[in-house]
C-alpha cells in the first residue's frame, strides 16, 4: 500500500499530536502523584527522589515486615502508587535487630548501607524521620506529669530525654518534660503510637520536611570541629544599583530623602 | 466438550493459581511465592523481575542491583526461548477481563456492527517509545504509576483501593470502545513482550490442507492479524503478537492448528 506524501505529512502530524497530549496528560499525572513529601518510607529507603527511581514497587519489604507495618500505596491512598510507607500512629515501626524488610529489597531502594554501622546492620542508625513535639496541646507542658512517649521509646533517654524546669505558673511546682534529640531519633513513631493525648501531640514527619540548614557562614563559638566548617563557605557578593557607589556615599546622599 | 476448553481451563488455573499464590504469600506467610508481577522470590531464593519495569527504571538513572538483573535474566530468557508473549494470556489479571469483554462483545455480536476498528495495533509500540520517554525525563519509572496491570495484581495481594474502577474500565473500554483496546492497542508491557517473542521455541503451527476456512479462529483471535496464512500457507504463528493462548487451537473443527515446537531448519527450507 503506497501512501502519498500529503498523507504522510497527516499521519506524522497526527502521531507527534498524539505524542505530545499523551505525554502532557501522563507526565503531569505522574509528577502530581509523586509530589507529595508527607510519606514515612522503611527504614534505609534512599533520598525520596532516588527512592522513587529505584522502587520496583514488589512489595516484598511490606510481607517481610512482621509487625503489619509497612503498607503498599493503593490507589485512592493519595500516595505514589505501589510504594511502601507507615502510618506511625496506627503501627510505628518497631525496629526489629535484623531489619528483615531491608535486606529482602531486590533493587536496594532499601539499602543496607544506610541502616549499617561498620558493616553490621544496626537499626539505630535507621533515619524514617524525626519525631516533634506541639509543646501547645502535650500535657507534660501544661504541668501534668506525662511521660509516655518518653518510656515508649526505643532509644530511651538518648532520642528522648526528661528535663525539669520550673513551673512559674503555680510558683511551686515542675514541669517534667519530654526533648526530642534529633541526632539520636530514628523516626520509628513509637512515640506518636503511645502519645495519650486525642491526637497526638508528638509525631514523625520526614526529616528533611521539618530540619533547617544553617550554612557554613554561622559557626558555634568555641567549638574547634564546627569552625572546620567555615573552609566550605563561599564569599557571596550581591551587587545591585547602590553598590556602584562607596557605601560612605551612598549614606550622605540626601536626594530623594528631602522634600523640595 | 472439555477437550474443547482445555487450554482455557489451563491457563485460567494457572493465572488463578498464581495470584493464590502471591496472596498466600503475603497473607499467610508462604515461601513459595512472594512479592508480586514486579518482582518476586520463587522458593525465598530466586528471584523472578519484570523485565519491562527495569527497563524502565535504567532509563530513569537507578542503579540496577544484581538481585533485580538476575531475576530479569531469568524471566527474559524464559519468554525470550520459550513462552514468546505467554505472559499475557497465562499471567497477567487483565487477560481474565479483556477477554470477558471479548466474549461478551462476540456472543452479542458487537464485532459485525463495529466492523472497522477506529485505532492501529501499533499504537501500543508508541506508548512503549512514550514510556521510556517520560521515565527518562521524569526520573521515574512512568508506566509502573499509572499501569492498570500493576493495580490489579498489587491489589489482589495487598487491598485493591480504587483499583476496581481499573478494572471496569478496561472492562468497559474493551466492550463499547474498542475490541481488545487495553491488550491489543494500548499496553506497552505487551508491547515489550511482543518484541522478544518472535524467536520462542513453542509457536502455533497452521496446516492449510486440512483448514475449512469456516474463519473461527480469526473471529476468537484477541490477535486475528497474526492468522493471516489461514487457509493459505501450512506454516507457524512466528508473529511475536500472538498470547500463545490457544483459542485458535480449541475452535478449530478440522485439527488445522496445534503447538509445535520450532522446527529452525525446517522454516528456513520453508521461505
């Protein structure tokens, strides 16, 4: 069947039509579903992004997990399809020794090495997210003695720790209140689990969502390892209209500032 | 007349049985068969990957790890030498829908109104280019967040969600729409199966003298392009479309169509 250039002409018009409203409608889908950042993955999920790439989305972490943990997104979970997370205040994880839901991944979008120190796994080095306080609605700020979260968790007295301080509302009572160490926590949501209050006043999000960062222009005082840190500063140098003049200058100008 | 469904009876058992399996599996703890058609551990030990979703995943800049490159060589090697595009008509859920739809469609005899089919068959190799395309560019495995074959067979393992509205609306898509829209036009995982299919080792063999052209094959085909030597030449489906699903071979009155294992020297004597 021979065809005519004119149809040709159609047919490749029609082919890079359907191409480019396919891909619109398909890349936007995608892009959407995978934007959401409020998702608690397994313990040695790499970054969100790589995660993402790597997950094969089998579930084999998710039958491996002997607490029910771990769910599967399905659709209508408002979740990146097929992919594993936790719902802490329903089932935290309970950071099992050998990490079964870790090894079992057959493309390492649970990596070993993330949950390992010296080449042993060890599931205090995990990092899910980091756990927060509403220091508003947990009892413990109020005066009442509360430590639940603080004997839920795992790494008591090292992720959570009690401190005392005075209450100055009554004058002559304490506060015993929980502080979370964030170099310590895990993110296993033990804590959010065992939390007494209506909804709990501590909870997991993912680290990266809830951190700051400095920069390397701000140092500790007195501290001889974080100056180190001052080598990887870069000099920023913001040159906008004023800067054309000497700054001396710039200041005695009075034009614009008077009325004439 | 069980001898007439038997293929059907197999393949029905053997896609059921599967899906028990993986269900098991999750539910119950059995080591036989665990994860689900993304990846799986046959035995706790080997594992078994979807060639289609690596490919997608190398294309999106991960890493691929030996475990998933070991299961995809085996799953690759199996359809490549011998299944062809089996997994489509012996494996995979949607198959059950999809042809539901084309039993209904043929018992109300939807295909002698509809005669002319709106789309090309070759629109699935373009969703299969399109698929690489958007993984490469969103960094992310494209098809295996929108796959409705994923949804389904996730689902069954581990709570379906909204995974029913997938399954009606292939159902429906397939009934009103387009006959064997999803399985013959849309799927690039068919599509990708297709490619590697045409060298396997078990094919369909056509015998012409023994054909009556009553057409029954073509009319049950989910495939009918891949029958066109019917009534014409004695030679094999080698079309890598072909589900090796064996419909054709039940339908057929005459003993014109039956597996056979490829016979290499004796095609080439033949062309």
């Amino acid at each position: 069947m021979e065809i005519t250039r004119r149809e040709f002409f159609l047919k490749s018009a029609r082919s890079a039509g359907l191409l480019a409203l396919g891909g619109l409608v398909w890349s936007a889908y995608v892009d959407e579903v995978t934007a959401s950042k409020l998702i608690l993955r397994p313990p040695g999920a790499l970054k969100e992004k790589d995660f993402l790439a790597a997950c094969i989305k089998c579930g084999l972490c998710v039958e491996a997990c002997p607490y029910d943990t771990l769910l599967l997104a399905k659709p209508g979970d408002n979740k990146p399809l097929g992919t594993p997370y936790f719902i802490p205040r329903d089932i935290p994880c309970y950071m099992c020794p050998d990490i079964p839901c870790v090894p079992i991944c057959p493309t390492n979008a649970l990596d070993e090495k993330r949950v390992s120190s010296n080449g042993i796994l060890d599931i205090n080095t995990a990092d899910m997210g980091l756990a927060l306080i509403d220091e508003s609605a947990c009892i413990a700020f109020w005066g009442i003695q509360c430590d639940a979260c603080h004997s839920a968790c795992p790494l008591l007295n090292e992720a959570i720790t009690l401190e005392y301080k005075k209450n100055d509302r009554t004058g002559k009572h304490a506060f015993i209140v929980p502080v979370v160490h964030a170099d310590v926590c895990t993110g296993c949501g033990l804590c959010e689990r065992a939390c007494i209050t209506q909804k709990a006043s501590i909870f997991v999000l993912p680290r990266e969502l809830v951190t700051g960062r400095a920069g390397d222009h701000y140092i500790k005082s007195w501290n001889k390892k974080d100056e180190k840190r001052l080598k990887n500063a870069r000099e920023i140098n913001t040159k906008t209209k004023i800067s054309n003049r000497p700054a001396i200058d710039s200041l005695n100008d009075m034009k614009g500032l008077l009325d004439d | 007349m069980i001898r007439k469904y038997k293929y059907l009876i197999l393949r029905r058992s053997f896609q059921i049985s599967l899906m028990f399996l993986y269900f098991a599996g999750n539910a119950w703890g059995f080591t036989f068969l665990q994860g689900n058609l993304s990846s799986s551990l046959l035995l706790g030990f080997i594992p078994l990957s979807d060639p289609y979703a690596a490919l997608q995943m190398l294309v999106a800049g991960a890493v691929l790890s030996g475990d998933l490159l070991i299961g995809v060589l085996i799953i690759s090697l199996f359809y490549i030498s011998i299944g062809g595009r089996a997994f489509c008509s012996w494996v995979c859920p949607i198959n059950i829908i999809s042809d539901a739809s084309n039993y209904i469609r043929r018992k109300f005899g939807f295909n002698k109104i509809q005669k002319k089919q709106p789309a090309s068959r070759n629109l699935r190799y373009f969703v299969l280019f399109l698929s690489l395309l958007l993984s490469y560019f969103l960094g992310l495995s494209a098809f295996e967040f929108i796959s409705p074959i994923s949804m389904v067979h996730r689902g069954l393992v581990f709570g379906m969600g909204f995974g029913y509205g997938a399954v009606v609306i292939i159902f429906l898509f397939d009934l009103f729409v387009l006959k064997n829209g999803w399985c013959g036009h849309i799927c690039p995982l068919g599509a990708f199966y297709s490619l590697g299919a045409r060298f396997s080792l078990i094919k369909v063999t056509h015998d012409a003298q023994k054909c009556t052209a009553c057409m029954d094959c073509k009319d049950v085909c989910p495939e009918s392009q891949v029958l066109f030597m019917i009534n014409k030449e004695s030679i094999p489906v080698l079309s890598g479309e072909c589900t090796s699903c064996a419909r054709c071979i039940e339908v057929c009155n005459d003993d014109a169509l039956n597996f056979t294992i490829r016979n290499f020297k004796g095609e080439k004597n033949e062309t």
